[in-house]
C-alpha cells in the first residue's frame, strides 16, 4: 500500500511512487527476508542448537495481538499484511526449531536451557512440544472472545484496542534485548546469524522511511515510538557483531566450539594411557596435565 500524501509537508511528494512501494512491499514481506534464511539453516542442520525459542514467542505474541488491535485503528494495510505473515513464519520457525532440538543431555550452547528453568511452570521451557502449540491456540482464542464480547461497545472497544496496540508493540521492541544482553555477557556473537542482523538493520531503514512518510493516521504513533527503540537495538546487535564476530580476539570459531562441545575429561590416572607428559584421549587428541608452578 503506498503512502498517502496528504499531511502537509509529507515526505512523499519529494520522492517517487516507485520507492514508497518499495517501502511498503518491504514491510510486508520482511518476516520472510528476515527469518527464512534461519529456518533454512536449522532445517539443513538438523539442529536448532544455538537458537532461542524465546524469539518466535515474542514475535507470535506481539503479532497477534497487533492483528486484534487492527480492528479498532485500521493502521496501514502492509503493516497488517506483516503482522499475519510474522504469525505464519513464526509457527514454522517454531516447528523446525522444537523438530530440531537437541536432547537435553547435549552440551550447552548460548540460547539453550541447560540449568533447571526459574519461570513458573517451566513456561516455554518445556520438553514437550505440545504446550507451546496449546498457549498459542489458548492465547488467540481468549483475544478472539473478548473481541466478539467487546466489539459491541464502541468507546470500550477503542480503549481495548489500544491497549492491545501499546503491549504488543512493547513485546516486540524488547526482542533484540535477550540478544543484546547475551552478546555482551559473553562479548560475542556465536549462534546468532549475521543475516538477521542485516535484514533487521535493512528493514529498520525502510520502517522508518516508511512511518514517517506516511499520512496521519496511517501509522499510529506507538509503531513509530517503538520502531525507533527498536531500530536502536538493532544498530547495537550491529555494532557488537562488527566489534566481537563470533567471540574473544584470538580464539577461533571452532576451538571456541569445541571447547564448548568438549570440555576436559577428568584425569583419574588409570583411564588412559600416558604418552610423555600428555594424556591420550579417545580421537587421538593429547591433553596435557597442567603443570605446577
């Protein structure tokens, strides 16, 4: 849907309809561009080792509730558009990655939940896939009722609506946070894949054009808000994938891989067989003892 024009001082008469359609093309296509390259890679892997189930429940959340909220600010058609195929992408980036999970005795990888869970309930934390199937189903649900049980009175509809708006738009301007945090934590970026970044940095570029482009009314002023705070999280994502790569300068990717797959065995003196002052492991790999000072 291309911007309309009619705010004075519009953006819009400066630039041609080629790029406003552009503009909201990209909107309404961005949870393809931005999510099918990581499902793509979980699928081919057979592992979804690395990735957090907590992403596709922020999204899933905040999606739908941006689609209920629709009915009571009649926001632009492409956001809209966005918001259901986010919902679609989503259930599939959730299925590939409880299909590809690993067991609960694999090593320890950023994102996966090795310690015991301190949510209530375990909650999205589960084993199990058919819990997570069962909030989603009871979450739209219990927003379809009250929508049919508000939809009567105008004021409070509007009120409700609104109210959707503001936390759905909340939830998913905290996505890059978890991110942003676990990076810094550990002062890299490993099992995050670059190509989200930059197509959240892209999309960013186009959102932001595109909220500001538009015409009062078109874009309600909290999708401008949290866009904002969003497109500020996804710059950091950036700027620390650019500063650290995959993790601390001076260690490789796959050592740093291994020495989290493969952490050393304890030595019991009788285990294995000693060649000189190493240890002989089973893959033919030598550990050395350390040596006292």
């Amino acid at each position: 849907m291309r911007p309309s024009c009619t705010r004075p001082g519009s953006l819009c008469p400066a630039l041609p309809g080629v790029p406003a359609d552009l503009a909201a093309h990209s909107i309404a296509t961005s949870p393809i561009t931005s999510y099918g390259d990581q499902i793509y890679a979980m699928h081919r892997a057979r592992s979804s080792a690395g990735f957090s189930l907590d992403i596709p429940l922020i999204m899933l959340v905040a999606s739908i509730l941006k689609v209920f909220y629709w009915f009571g600010a009649h926001y632009s058609t492409s956001l809209l558009l966005q918001a259901l195929l986010m919902i679609l992408v989503h259930l599939v980036l959730l299925h590939v990655a409880l299909t590809h999970r690993p067991a609960a005795s694999s090593s320890h990888l950023p994102f996966q939940h090795s310690a015991p869970s301190t949510r209530p309930y375990s909650f999205w934390q589960w084993r199990a896939s058919r819990p997570y199937w069962t909030f989603i189903t009871y979450f739209a649900g219990l927003l379809l009722v009250l929508h049919l049980l508000l939809v009567s009175s105008t004021s409070l509809f509007l009120s409700y609506t609104n109210a959707l708006g503001v936390i759905a738009l909340a939830i998913e301007a905290t996505l890059p946070l978890p991110q942003l945090l676990a990076n810094w934590q550990r002062r890299g970026c490993l099992g995050f894949r670059p190509s989200i970044i930059i197509n959240w940095v892209i999309g960013d570029t186009f959102k932001m054009w595109f909220f500001f482009a538009s015409a009062d009314g078109e874009v309600p002023w909290a999708f401008k808000a949290c866009g904002i705070f969003q497109a500020c999280c996804d710059l950091g994502l950036a700027a620390q994938y650019l500063v650290w790569r995959d993790g601390p300068l001076g260690v490789d990717a796959a050592s740093r891989d291994k020495e989290m797959r493969s952490p050393l065995p304890e030595y019991d003196g009788r285990a294995a067989e000693k060649v000189g002052g190493a240890v002989q492991m089973e893959d033919a790999a030598l550990w050395e003892r350390p040596r006292a000072a």
